[in-house]
C-alpha cells in the first residue's frame, strides 16, 4: 500500500519541520491530513481482512446489525484465528493514527496561544 507509506513519509517530514515554533501550525495540519490518510489506508486493510478470513457477510451483519466498524471486526478476526504479526501491525498503526492526531491538534492549538 503505498498510500501508507506517502502519509508516514509526509508526517515525518511534518514532525521534522514541526520542531520550527513558527511551523508548528502548518505542520500540525498536515499531520492531522496525513492521519486520516493512513486511517482510512487501515479501514481499507481491515475490511481486506475481514472479508478474506470471515467473509463480506460477517462484515455487513456486524456494520449493520451490531454498529460495529471494520477495524474492531478486523482485530476479533485476527485475535480469533492467531495472526498474532498481522495484530500487531494493526494496533500498532491504529496507534501511529491516534498519536498523530493528538500531536497535530496539540500543535495547532500551541500556535494561536
């Protein structure tokens, strides 16, 4: 997926310009673009998951049925059938997403103090 690896290259250059005081909002926003780039490249991966180790159906009865999105299907699937290094890399990523947005919000809001 390239996707993923254009939004972490992008947020590292971000994070690098963001160290600049007067960067940060800037860099902030782009941190906070580049996160929901790599967010929706993981919702992509999740429903891949999904649908090759449970099926389309499971995906639909959960999102429709249960209110449940495909990134907490994707990780019962994975728990359930041992991909223990496919977890990881999920959680890992979901992690990268959260981290990334909380640092550019912090920067956008540090910049209009």
């Amino acid at each position: 997926m390239p996707g993923v690896w254009v939004a972490i290259g992008v947020a590292i250059l971000a994070a690098v310009v963001g160290i600049i005081p007067a960067a940060r909002n800037i860099a902030g926003v782009l941190l906070f673009i580049c996160s929901w780039g790599l967010g929706v490249c993981i919702w992509v991966w999740s429903v891949l998951i999904v649908t090759s180790t449970w099926g389309i159906v499971t995906l639909y009865i959960a999102n429709l049925f249960f209110a449940v999105g495909a990134i907490i299907v994707a990780i019962l699937a994975l728990l359930f059938g041992g991909h223990w290094s496919m977890l990881l890399q999920l959680v890992v990523f979901g992690v990268i997403v959260i981290a990334m947005r909380l640092l550019g919000t912090a920067w956008v809001d540090s910049r209009s103090e």
